[in-house]
C-alpha cells in the first residue's frame, strides 16, 4: 500500500471510528481479508472493522473523497467474493451484529452484518423466522440484497418480499430509510439488485410463526436419480397449492465423515431436504408416498426446530475450501434435463460437490415480476451447481465439472441465474439476471451513485455511464 494512504488512514480515518483499522502487516491481516470461498485471494489496502453507522459514513466519505475503492463485506460468503477487493478499502460489518425482535408486530430489526445464525437464533425465541439460506454463516447482508431463498420460499416468499425497511448509507456519504414510502425507488432496487445503491446497515423484515418443522434428508442411491428426480418433479406438482410443502433435491457427495453410515461416507447419493411448515401429521401424511416409491437408503426427515434445520449443512462446509459456482433459473423440469443432472451428478470430481434445485414457487411467485427487481417470478427452481473440494490442487477439476455441467444444462433453463450464485461472469450474465428490469435499475443506480462509486458487486451500471470498473 502506498504510505500516503497509510498516512492519511492514520491522520484522518483512524481517529474518527470507533472500530479499529486492520493493515497489512498487522498480524492478523490475512484473516481479516479471508472470505469463505478458499479459492479468492484478494489484499485490499485497508480493512475497516466498522463498530457502527457513524464507522459506515466515515470509511465511505473517505473512500469517495480520497479516490479510493470501496468493497463492503457482510458475511463475506460471496460465491465471487465481492466483500473484498484487491487494493479497496474494506467496509467490513461484521460487528454490526444487533437484532431486535417485535414479537407483538412480528417484526426484526437487523444489523447490516448479522449472520443467519444471529437472525433465526433472535427469532426463534418468539417462535417467528423469516427466509433465510441453509449455512447460518451467511451474512443477512448480501443474501437479503440479492433476494435471498431458503426452506421457507414457498410458505413465506423470499427474503426481499418480506423486506419492510432499510437504512442505507449512500455513496455521498447520506444516511437513508427506504420503505414503500421514503425513496420507494431504491427500496424496489434494493430487492434483488444486490449492493449497488449502498450499504444497508440495517434491515427490518416481517416475520412468521414458523418454530418445529418437519425435516431433513430422504436419500437414496445416486442410480436411482433419473426415478427420483422426476418423481420429485411429480410431488412438487401436486403440492403446487400446498405452500406447507417445500423440498430441495440434491445430487450430492456425502461428507465422509460421521453422522453418516460408515457405508455412506463420501458417497454420492439423491435425495431431498425437505422442510414441512404444517403439523406433524400432514407433514408424514405427504411423505407416505414419498417413502412408499422407493425404500430411501437414509431417512432422517422429522420434527425439529427451525434453526436446527438451518444451520444442518455448517459443520460440513468449514469456510476455507474450493468454490466453484455455476446457476440457472429452471422453469419446466423437462426429462432432458434430468438426463443431464443425473449423468453430470454422479461424475463430481469435489469431495463436497453438488447440485441443489432450489424451489421458488409457491408465495415467491405470487409476487409481480416488476414489484421488486427479481426477475424471475415464473421459475420453479434456483438451481446451483457448485464444485466444492478443500483442496486447493482440485480447483481446476471442481472447476471444469461445474462448467461443462452447466453448459450441458444451460439449454434447458429460464436464461438467467440467481444473481447470489454467480461467480464473476461478465455483463451478460448480470443483465440476465435481471431480464427486463435492468434498465430500470440502471437508472435508480444513475440516481443514487451516478458515479459507480459501489463497484464491488454484480455490477449495474448507471444508466450512461460508460465506467467498466
Ligand atoms: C455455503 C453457502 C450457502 C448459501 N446458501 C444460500 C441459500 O440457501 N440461499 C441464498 O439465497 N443464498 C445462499 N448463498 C449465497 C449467498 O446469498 C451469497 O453468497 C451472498 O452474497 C452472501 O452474503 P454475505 O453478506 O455473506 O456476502 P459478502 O461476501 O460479505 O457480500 C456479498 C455482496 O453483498 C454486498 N453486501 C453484503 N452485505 C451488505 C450490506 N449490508 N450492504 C450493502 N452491501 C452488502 C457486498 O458488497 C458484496 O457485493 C449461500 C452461500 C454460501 C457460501
């Protein structure tokens, strides 16, 4: 790093914040620049560690006023890694970590840099939730701004459609509400459009009386997918109307690790993960016929509390390991495609590799496609196909397989992809993501921060703006 800079953080920045300044060579530099995905390596200039919302508006106005980068780091799980930039100064929020429930509202207030863990642990002590990703580690921040989809898509939509209010600190520097009512136009961005307009320090959601559910794992022989996953496809029509109903397949390398079967560890297999939002009765009521098409090599599915359900994948995916992510949007399941998941999925090359079909139907798409920026309101599934080893010698294996993967697949897609599961993948890619309300964010982006002064995300560019940052 240049030593003015160094200078100037120390003579201006420093002393304004409540939260310190990581520096390289501060011993604990490296850790402090670390994301999730072990595949990013990244060294910024400087890592703000911002205590609260005053730390935000300093470290953003210095950035602006001293020409510098910005990247701001919420949970820091980004597929691409875009909570940190080579040479940026980081705004990294992770002590912004406060959540505030209103049980009598059914409300949360959330801080910009809560983790899922912090939100479903304040929640559940109301017997509340709201949508959130399977990994509690998942910082609130970016799932939320992206769109966010998780086991209570169908029953309660997806996070941004139970988005109520953000506090934003903007690229000038000002502190704002947005609502359905206060600057409506950024807060229709800010559902879907990722973190272009600002950072979101805090976030209030709707919550819903969601506290035991039943749910788990169904899984059965990897050979047994082209059967299963078209049965799948059959249940999921039939509980079209039945928003209680909600489970994701997978075609997954098993963890070769307990609690798994000794004859399971490290093995391939199919299966779903279901999450049932009614009563215990109804949930094994619409699994009889699950159970009863072909005996499951594991069936762990039954009541437990939500949180357990959400926080089930953490202990096998340590941050730290290869990443390599690749998504579509799925409308029909045709048979082609699960010809193809069958023959990719069983062929993974990472110990931890998978694929997930997300479901976004059901409350999730009884939302316009031009209520909010997410562009997708007709797609049955998010799906991701994610590359995952430890080992950095494989990333280029995990790396290949995810592609021809998804290029094998693409064809049978909505177009776009879910823009929180995306690595770096170009302008194209982002635009498709959006279909026809990429203008429209362009131009809230224009009026926000004409000058693209938040560069470090899936870029929308202000509309006329000819940056290429
Ligand atoms: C293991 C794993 C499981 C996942 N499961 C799910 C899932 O079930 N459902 C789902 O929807 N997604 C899931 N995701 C994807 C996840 O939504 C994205 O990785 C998301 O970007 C993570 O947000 P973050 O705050 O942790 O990321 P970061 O890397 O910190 O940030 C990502 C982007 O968001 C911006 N950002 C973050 N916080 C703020 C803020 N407060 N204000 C402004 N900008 C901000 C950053 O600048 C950056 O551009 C998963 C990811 C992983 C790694």
């Amino acid at each position: 790093m240049d030593s003015t800079l160094k200078e100037r953080i120390a003579g201006t920045l420093a002393p304004t914040l409540r939260g310190p300044v990581v520096l390289p060579p501060d011993p604990d530099f490296d850790d402090a620049r670390r994301v999730y995905n072990g595949m990013i390596d990244r060294r910024p200039a400087a890592i703000v560690r911002c205590a609260d919302v005053t730390d935000v508006m300093a470290t953003v106005n210095f950035a602006r006023e001293n020409s510098e980068r910005l990247a701001v780091r919420g949970g820091g799980h980004n597929a691409a890694g875009l909570g940190v930039a080579d040479d940026a100064i980081v705004a990294d929020l992770g002590r912004l970590r406060g959540v505030h429930v209103n049980p009598d509202a059914a409300t949360a207030r959330v801080s910009g840099g809560c983790t899922l863990g912090d939100l479903d642990h304040a929640t559940h002590a109301f017997g509340l939730a709201v949508t959130g990703g399977i990994v509690s580690t998942t910082g609130v921040g970016g799932l939320t701004l992206g769109g966010g989809l998780g086991y209570l898509a169908r029953k309660c939509g997806l996070t941004i459609d139970n988005l109520l209010e953000v506090d934003m600190v903007l690229a000038d520097g000002r502190f704002v509400t947005a609502n359905e009512k206060e600057n409506a136009d950024l807060f229709w961005a800010v559902r879907g459009g990722g973190g272009n307009f600002g950072v979101a320090t805090s976030f209030v959601f709707r919550l819903h009386p969601v506290s035991t559910v039943y749910a788990g794992p169904t899984l059965w022989r990897v050979e047994d997918t082209v059967e299963m996953l078209a049965a799948y496809r059959g249940w999921m029509e039939e509980h079209d109307a039945d928003t209680d109903f909600y489970g994701f397949f997978l075609v997954q390398r098993l963890p070769a690790a307990e609690p798994f079967p000794p004859e399971l560890r490290g093995k391939t297999v199919c299966g779903v993960m279901w999450c049932m939002t009614g009563t215990i009765e109804q949930a094994e009521n619409a699994l009889k016929p699950v159970r009863a098409a072909r005996k499951p090599i594991l069936d762990w599915a039954g009541p437990m509390p939500y949180p357990a359900l959400q926080s089930m994948f953490d202990p096998f995916y340590p941050a730290g390991m290869q990443w390599y992510w690749k998504a579509d949007f799925v409308g029909e399941l045709s048979d082609k495609a699960i010809e193809i998941n069958a023959e990719y999925g069983k062929d993974s090359p990472g110990t931890l590799s998978s694929t997930h079909l997300y479901p976004v139907d059901g409350v999730a798409s009884r939302v316009g496609p031009t209520e909010t920026a997410w562009g997708y309101r007709d797609a049955k599934w998010a799906q991701v196909i994610v590359g995952v080893d430890p080992h950095p010698k494989n990333r280029d294996a995990i790396t290949r397989w995810s592609k021809s993967y998804w290029e094998a697949l693409h064809p049978h897609s909505l177009g776009g992809a879910y823009i929180n599961f995306m690595m770096e993948e170009g302008q194209e890619r982002i635009q498709a993501t959006y279909r026809g309300n990429y203008d429209r964010l362009a131009a809230v982006k224009r009026k926000y921060d004409p000058r693209n002064f938040f560069n470090a995300n899936q870029n929308i560019k202000p509309a006329g703006h000819r940056q290429t940052a």
